[in-house]
C-alpha cells in the first residue's frame, strides 16, 4: 500500500516569512496530492491539491510542487500570517475506484507575530 | 447547511462500555469514511463504504462495527471500549472518482 512521509513535524517561523513543508510516497501510481489545514479543534479542510499531470499549482499564497520522477510534493506558504498557523497534512492517492487516501503524520505550523 | 455531521461531538465513558457515533451526509455521494485521530494527530482511515456496502476495513478490530443503513448514513458502534479508543472520529466522504475528502467535525471520545 501507500506510504507518505512530511517533514518537519513542527516548524516555526515569524509572520512574513515563508514556510516549506516537504512530502514523499511510495507508490508510483499515486495521481492526486492534496493538502489539508486542521485548526485547533477543527476538521480538516483542503486547501490546495495537485494532479500528476501538472508540475506545480499555486493559489494566492500557497502554492504546490510536485516531481514524479523522485516521488515527492512541497507545499509552499509565502508571506505568512498568524492565522497560517495549523497543522497541516499532506495525502496521497489513486484517484479512481474506491482508493482513499494515505495522509502524511502532520506539521504543525506556528506563525509569531 | 452542514455537509457532513456527526453526532456526539463529545462523548465520556467508561471503559468496558459500548457506544455509537453517527455520521450524516447531505452530498449525495456513494463513498462514506470513518477515520481515526489519535492524540498525535495521525488520521488513519478505519473503514470505507460504497452505497451501503463495506469497500475497506484496514484492520480495525472487531470491536469497532460500523453500520450503514443507506447511503447517506454511516454509523460506528464500539464495544467493549478500552483507554487506546480514545480519539477523535471523523466521518467523511468524497465525490466519485475523485480523492477530495469531506469531513464531518468530528467526535471525541475519551475512555476512562
């Protein structure tokens, strides 16, 4: 089956900069990447998701890379704020049939002021 | 509206004990999930079910008996609970052919 390595498992940085979280997955014939913030207390929400058949994706902020070849995504956050601040967690699946998705451990991303 | 709920949002008991969390789904999807949150925040998927009919059960101990009563519905009853269930549940579901996961909010549970 699918297994999906995310680094770093917690990362600070100050509000502006950027933050960089790093996924990898095992199975070659993983087609669909996406993203999902989890606030405090909350479910989950994607925010962003990648098909293999593009390279990178980006929206407003966030923006994601992906390469096939080495088998591993990137999410990217510029200029961040303190309401960034969340765990994020980077998925991988077939996207056809009954496949579901294998979720990385999780970051949790705290934004300072 | 909500998309997907689940009902109870917190949920005490004792160990021992059997309870029952439910999931709604207003989406009109085929597809229902029941993942599960430990307290380092892994998610892992428990079972999958399609128009009523399990799909997946990635080993989840026959304690954990989840029902499906139709397609909008997807139910999870545990018996027997011990302290290692305590964890948040998620109900989910997703359209066809397409891996977006909706959750529900999800239901704490915390044995004592």
């Amino acid at each position: 089956g699918e297994n999906v390595e995310q680094h770093p498992s917690t990362l600070s940085v100050q509000e502006g900069d950027s933050a960089v979280i790093k996924c990898t997955y095992s199975d070659s014939a993983s087609n669909y990447f996406p993203w999902y913030k989890q606030e405090l207390g909350k479910r989950p929400q994607l925010i962003i998701d990648i098909r293999s058949n593009v390279g990178e994706k980006k929206d407003q902020r966030i923006a994601v890379t992906l390469n096939k070849t080495a088998k591993h995504f990137s999410l990217h956050i510029t200029e961040t704020q303190p309401e960034d601040s969340a765990v994020y967690f980077c998925a991988a699946s077939r996207e056809s049939g009954y496949s579901t998705l294998t979720f990385g451990k999780g970051t949790m991303l705290l934004v300072s002021p | 509206d909500t998309a997907v709920s689940q009902t109870p949002k917190y949920l005490v008991t004792q160990m021992g004990n059997d309870k029952s969390i439910k999931c709604e789904q207003n989406l009109g999807h085929d597809t229902m999930y029941w993942y599960k949150q430990d307290s380092k925040k892994f998610l892992k998927i428990m079972f999958s079910y399609n128009n009523k009919e399990l799909i997946i059960n990635e080993t989840v101990p026959n304690r954990f008996s989840p029902k499906s009563p139709d397609k909008a519905h997807l139910n999870l009853h545990i018996n027997s609970l011990e302290l290692g269930d305590s964890a948040v549940y998620f109900c989910a579901t997703t359209p066809p052919n397409t891996g977006e996961l909706f959750f529900g909010e999800g239901s704490r549970l915390t044995v004592l």
